[in-house]
C-alpha cells in the first residue's frame, strides 16, 4: 500500500491491516526456518555421499565385510600353477619309516621261472603318509575288595589316574570332544556325528556337554595363575570384541603378555572389568587402541595401537586425496614402524638419530594448522597422546601395534559367527577359559589338542604295566 491509501485509512483499519502483515511475516519467517533446515539435511545427505566407503583399509571394519568387485574378464586365459622359474617344492622322505613294503616279482612273466629266492636290484623308493583306522577302545576297569587273611583288614585297590571308577569316558576322547568345540567351532550335532564316523563312538549331546562342563571347570581354575602372570607383567596388550550370550550383548576381553593370554567374558566394555582382571597391580606399558575403558586402565604409561592409526588416517586421505598432512603422518608412522623391525641391524647411535628424528616430524605434523574436521579430530587426538605414540621406539618389549590381541581374538570372531553365540553363561566362561589355555600353550610351543588333553588328565591308553 502507499502512503496516501494508508492516510485514508482509519485508526482501526490501520491496526487490521498491520496485524495482517505481522502475521504473513511470521509465517515467511516459520517458511524460511524450516527451508533452511532442509537446506542442511540435503547438504549432510549430499556429503555423505560423496564420501569415501568405508573399508577394512580405512576404518575397524573386518575384510570380510568389504565389497568385493568383479575381477576384469581377460581374452587370454590365466595359466595356473607355480610361475615360470619356481623351484620344485617335492615332499621330504622320512628317515624312519612306521613300515616298510618290499615288493619283488614271484615269477618270470616270460618263462614263468620262480624268483623267490633272487635278491633283486632296488630300483625305485616311495613313501605314503596314511592315518590308521581311529577306532575308540573300550576299557572295563574291575576293582576288588581284598581281605588280608592275618588281620582280617580289607583292602580296595585305587586305579591309576586316567582309570577312575567315576570316569565314562577318557582324557584323551574328552580331549578331542573339546577340540571339535572348541577349535574347529563344531555344534553339538556336528561333533556328535564326527565322533560316530570318525572314531566309532557313539555318545550323546548330554553326554558331550557333561563332558563341556566338567572341561569349563578345570579350565576356569587353571586361569588363576594365568591372571596372576597378567597382573606381574611389566608389559599387557588388550583388546575386545561383542559377545552373545543367553540372547543378550556382552564383551569378550582379551589380555596378552609374554608368557601368558587371559579371555574373560563379560557384560560390560567398561573398565570395571580391567580393575578386576588386573586388581591391585599396574603395568608398565598398556597396548590397546583409543577405546575409553583401555585408556584408563592401570598402567604407567600406553602404546597406541599404530595399525589403527593408519586406518583411520587413510579414510581421511580417502576423503582428501590431496591432504598433505594425513599422508605424511600416514608415512611417518609406517617409517616408525620400520625402524622399530630394524632396530638389530642399526648401531645404537644410528638409531638413536631415527628416532629423534621421528620425534622432531611429528611434532611439526602437529603444529600443522589442519582445518579438515576428521583430520583435525585426529591431530587433536595425536596431540593428547603424544607420548603414547612411539613408546615401542624406547623399549624393546612393547610392539608398535595390538595385533597380538586382535589375532587372539580372531578365533572368537570366527567361533560367534559360525555357532551364533552362547546359550548360557556358564558355556561363555568355559569357552574364555579354554581360549586362555590353548593360547597359553601356543606360546610355549604346545599344541591345542595336547593341552586339552594335559587339562583333562592322563589318557587311559596305553594300559599301566601291572607291577
């Protein structure tokens, strides 16, 4: 309106006619707030998109779930086997054989002359490796109550360990029940159909969790001592991964020193159940990644893992390919790491000066103005744990990254994927504590099956020489 309408106008018109307006101008400001709130949602939806996928390269994300493309179609089609020049790999003959076959002609296919008595000219030599039939034995155990005849005392005879009356079955067939489940992650059913053509033995589902607890029970003493050396240790590297238990979300922990590997299960990821692992005691040096409960666990000092760091600096490559800082820092960490496998072939002065020199790029990396919000995430974290950084540079017990827990846990990854979880609590606490033997063992040298079967008891077989 012009101002010669608006003069005609009386006083009530003019207040009609100016609250009209306010309110068309409240619902234009109303349109524009919420235009502009779609406004930031299509540009974080646009951005999203436009940025890199996350892989098992730039992020925790496991390879299996990376996208797996297409190998190009080729005209000419890729000869198999070894490449041209590859040395020929034969298998080694045993020194000592289990057995030897001679085979020698009976008679002439000419005349038909006999030849048995002929020595013969050895012309050839061949050695088979062959598994004998697995048969289960059965063993009847008969105790009998003696009466001395001068005093009248009766005597009953105890068997030899690995022959207890209470036993049904022995260590070594409870040592392979265990193995089924436990390392080659088998069911219930799978293992009690293994055990029937395998070995002949027929043994019920009950039969084998009987066999599960009473192993569970053995084990989770045999961690005390475990926990124990965890606690000593100067140096403890840890991790942890989700765990399915009675239908519900817990976490398996995982702690790894040099003479012995600890798996507890728990409902928490918290560092509540550090505390308790650990208890009174603290370590030197604490190798996890930047998970909040591990940064606050009961160590002098960290090691970051740098296999994680890397990760997450080339998904901020990936975003920005032409980022200096994240691929020089990418760099300089492989370079620390390289260094640190060197580490016998340098003269103590020589790699003294690497290390300094590492120390001295990476502080000017963080001094680096970064305006990237993920890359400035990370510098802001590198510049919290700088001295949690290059600790493996100083001492020579402490690895660069937390692979050894991240490889102790693969076999629980593997063994939740294939079985699904846990059904009970109890079976989540057998599990950890056999996890925590077998990897034990691994570090000396012993085997799997082995150390089942050392929990278990002596085996029955072969049968005690009567004295």
């Amino acid at each position: 309106m012009i101002r010669a309408e608006l003069d005609a106008l009386s006083r009530e018109a003019l207040i009609v006619t100016v609250l009209a307006q306010a309110e068309q101008l409240t619902a234009l400001q109303a349109t524009l707030a919420q235009l502009q709130a779609d406004y930031a949602a299509l540009r974080l939806k646009f951005e999203k998109d436009q940025s890199p996928p996350t892989t098992s390269r730039n992020s925790s994300q496991p390879p299996s779930r990376d996208q797996k493309s297409n190998q190009p179609e080729s005209r000419v089609k890729r000869k198999h086997g070894p490449p041209v020049g590859h040395a020929k790999h034969a298998r080694k003959f045993v020194a000592d054989p289990d057995h030897v076959v001679e085979i020698k002609a009976e008679r002439c296919a000419c005349c038909a002359a006999d030849l048995q008595g002929q020595t013969g000219e050895l012309v050839d030599v061949n050695q088979i490796t062959e598994v004998p039939p697995a048969q289960a034995e059965v063993i009847e155990v008969r105790q009998y109550a003696v009466t001395c005849p001068e005093c009248g005392q009766t005597e009953i005879a105890q068997p030899p360990a690995g022959l207890e009356m209470t036993r049904s079955f022995g260590a070594r067939l409870e040592g392979l029940v265990i193995y089924y489940r436990q390392e080659q992650h088998m069911s219930y059913e799978r293992t009690q159909t293994a055990l029937w053509n395998l070995h002949g033995v027929a043994i019920s589902q009950g039969g084998i969790d009987q066999i599960m607890q009473r192993a569970g029970q053995q084990a989770v003493a045999a961690t005390v001592p475990l926990q124990h050396t965890i606690q000593e240790s100067a140096v403890v590297n840890s991790d942890e991964t989700s765990a399915r238990v009675d239908g519900r979300n817990w976490w398996e922990w995982v702690f790894c020193a040099a003479t012995a590997v600890l798996h507890v299960i728990k409902p928490s990821r918290g560092a509540d159940v550090i505390g308790a692992v650990m208890g009174p005691h603290d370590a030197e040096v604490w190798g996890s990644d930047c998970w909040s409960a591990q940064l606050k666990a009961p160590a002098q000092g960290w090691q970051l893992c740098l296999a994680h760091q890397l990760r997450n600096l080339q998904a901020v490559v990936d975003r920005y390919p032409r980022l200096f800082w994240a691929q020089a820092l990418q760099a300089l960490f492989r370079y620390a790491i390289h260094v640190h496998h060197q580490r016998d072939q340098l003269p103590a002065a020589q790699f003294a000066a690497q290390v300094a020199r590492i120390a001295k790029l990476c502080d000017w990396l963080l001094a680096r103005p970064v305006t990237q919000p993920e890359a400035l995430r990370l510098q802001q974290r590198y510049r919290k744990h700088r001295q949690h950084l290059f600790v493996f540079l100083e001492r020579t017990d402490v690895a660069p990254t937390n692979n050894v827990s991240e490889r102790a846990l693969r076999a629980s990854v593997v063994h939740r994927k294939v079985l699904g979880g846990f059904r009970s609590q109890w079976g989540a606490e057998a599990y950890a504590a056999l996890a925590s033997i077998i990897d034990t063992a691994a570090l000396k040298g012993t085997k799997a099956f082995e150390a089942l079967q050392t929990l278990m008891g002596p085996p029955a077989l072969p049968l005690p020489v009567p004295s």
